[in-house]
C-alpha cells in the first residue's frame, strides 16, 4: 500500500513539475512583446538617437528608391523602414532600420549584409575600410538594422555596439 502512495505521489510530483515548465514556454507572450517596438516608437525616433549620441556623417535620409536601388530591399519585403547614411566621400556611415514583411526578415537581413558587404569594398581609406568591416547587421523579431556608425578615433566596435544597445533598447 505504502509502493502505490509512493509510487503515485511521485506520478503527481512530476506532472506538476512538467505541467509548471510547459506553462513558462507557452505562456512566454512576453518574450513576443520584447519583439515589438515600445508603444509610440518611430523608426526614425531610433535612427535619430543614434545619429544624436554617436553621429553620422553629413547625414542623408534614405529613400524608397534608395532601398531599393542601394540595399536591395523592396516594397515586398520591407513594410516600413528609416535610415540616414553619409553623404560625404570618403564615407560609410550607414544606419538603416527595416521592418520586415512577415516571413520576409531573413531576406532583409540579407539584402542589408550584401549592402555592408558593397560598403566594405568601395571604402579606399583604412580607417574607412576598418569602420565598415565593424558594422553589425542586428534583427529583433522582424525588425533590422544595419549599423555603421562612430567615430573612427574612438574604438569603433564599441561605438556600434553603443548604436546596437540604443537599437534594442527600444523594444519592449
């Protein structure tokens, strides 16, 4: 009589502990909400705290055709987007943030490091060539940016990794 209560109990203990791990994975709604921007937030709120805090060079807003054209991007795949990038030459400056049509963020991510790969290769300056090859492309849910940024007399891989914190920092 004593096996079976044991038995049982520990039958019990342990559709407890299953049934508490499963509710953390499929109740995790919060983790989709931290891959959404906060309420109120524009992309052109986060590219300008970057250009703000870190600067981009002669900064110039990118435009549709520009997307299209320059990074590949097209209306088929982006739903939304902001950027600015350096107008002047030698430049490399490059912050662009794209939200993704659904199922398209693996293509935008794509297009932005064959753009960070084009930025790479017509820079002619060390300086230049070594900022581009420190850029990051980040994605947050649908949402990508493409981030090359700093001042290349500071340490530049903080420089973009301070324009990545800024960057996921307005996700909730």
């Amino acid at each position: 009589m004593k096996r079976i209560f044991v038995i049982c109990l520990a039958a019990l203990l342990c559709m407890t502990m299953f049934s508490a791990c499963a509710s953390g994975e499929n109740g995790s709604s919060g983790s989709a909400a931290k891959d959404e921007l906060v309420e109120g937030t524009k992309l052109s709120d986060i590219v300008d705290k970057i250009d703000q805090e870190i600067g981009i060079a002669m900064a110039g807003e990118v435009t549709q055709e520009m997307l299209s054209d320059m990074y590949g991007i097209d209306d088929t795949m982006a739903e939304d987007f902001y950027g600015k990038y350096a107008q002047v030459m030698p430049g490399v400056d490059d912050v662009v943030i794209v939200k993704a049509k659904e199922g398209k963020i693996e293509d935008v991510k794509a297009a932005l490091e064959k753009r960070k790969e084009a930025r790479i290769a017509e820079q002619y300056l060390p300086d230049m060539i070594s900022k581009a090859e420190a850029g990051k492309v980040v994605t947050k849910g649908d949402y990508a940016a493409l981030l090359i940024v700093g001042d290349t007399t500071k340490d530049i891989s903080e420089e973009i990794d301070k324009a990545e914190e800024i960057f996921l920092s307005f996700f909730a």
